[in-house]
C-alpha cells in the first residue's frame, strides 16, 4: 500500500473536521435539550404533509389493481343442477379508484341475462350445472398503464348422475 504524506493544510483541516464530526454524531445519537433563548421568538415549524394530504396518481411503477370477490372465494362447489350465477366482484386501482372489471366464461359475461351457450357476445359458455366436472371463471382488471390483476375461479360441478 503506498503512503500518500499529508501536506500540513490536509493535517490541519483534518484535526478540525475530526472532532467537529465526533461532535455532530454524539449530539444527533444523544439528542439535546434547547432552551427558548429570551427576546428571541423561534420559527414557526412546518409540518411535514402526510401521505393522507398528497394526491394519489397513477404512473408506471404503480401496483396492479386489487379484486375483491364476494365471500365465495376462489374454489366454488355446486351441486347437478344447481343454479349457477357468477360471484360479485370489485376492482379498485392503486388510488383506490372503482375499475371496470371483466369477467370471463361465466355464462353471461356481457350481463344481459342471456346465458353464454345462446348468447353470441358472450365469451365462453360458463359452468354446465348438468354435467359434472371443473369449470374455470376468470376476472380481468386493468389500469390505465396496463397493470393488470387477475382471479380465476375454479367451479366444480359435483353429483350429476352418468
């Protein structure tokens, strides 16, 4: 390692940084009390603001929306024949602001009360309540930078007779 000599200013500025550093340390580890000096009114402190005070906005690096599904969660068991509507759901952004949400093969996707499997603007037929077997049921919501959050349903038709 090669030594580099101190020049006499370097050596100076250095024994005065050192304990001027040392001092700043102990003093912010260790707080100090102040005192109100007589005659002299101190500045009024700015609050900082909060996170409640500043407006919420969308960019690039926001999270992807939140979906919320109605209590019946992901896995949905029914019985042959029984009736089959898609579970209530909600989509908020990253503000919390209500997204459009979209809902996939659920029989009636377009929510005019015409199943899928007569239905030509539907996508996809939705659950045969008449036979048994799994059908899936997807929820879509997005963004407007395309962040995009996703829930799929899973239904199981069960104890339809062979």
């Amino acid at each position: 390692m090669k030594r580099v000599p101190l020049t006499s200013q370097q050596l100076l500025r250095s024994l005065i940084l050192w304990p001027t550093m040392v001092l700043a340390l102990t003093v912010s580890a260790c707080g100090t009390e102040t005192k109100p000096i007589e005659g002299i009114t101190p500045a009024p402190v700015q609050e900082q603001p909060t996170e409640d005070d500043v407006p919420c906005t969308l960019t690039e690096d926001s999270p992807p929306p939140t979906l919320s599904i109605s209590d019946s969660g992901i896995d949905i068991f029914l019985e042959c024949n029984a009736a089959w509507k898609a579970p209530d759901a909600t989509a908020k952004d990253a503000c919390g602001q209500p997204l459009e949400m979209h809902v996939y093969n659920s029989g009636d996707d377009d929510g005019d009360g015409i199943a899928g499997c007569i239905d030509p603007d539907d996508f996809g037929p939705g659950p045969s309540t008449s036979i048994n077997g799994l059908y899936y049921v997807q929820y879509l919501a997005w963004d407007e930078f395309f962040h995009v959050s996703s829930v799929i349903l899973s239904v199981y038709v069960e104890n339809c007779p062979e």
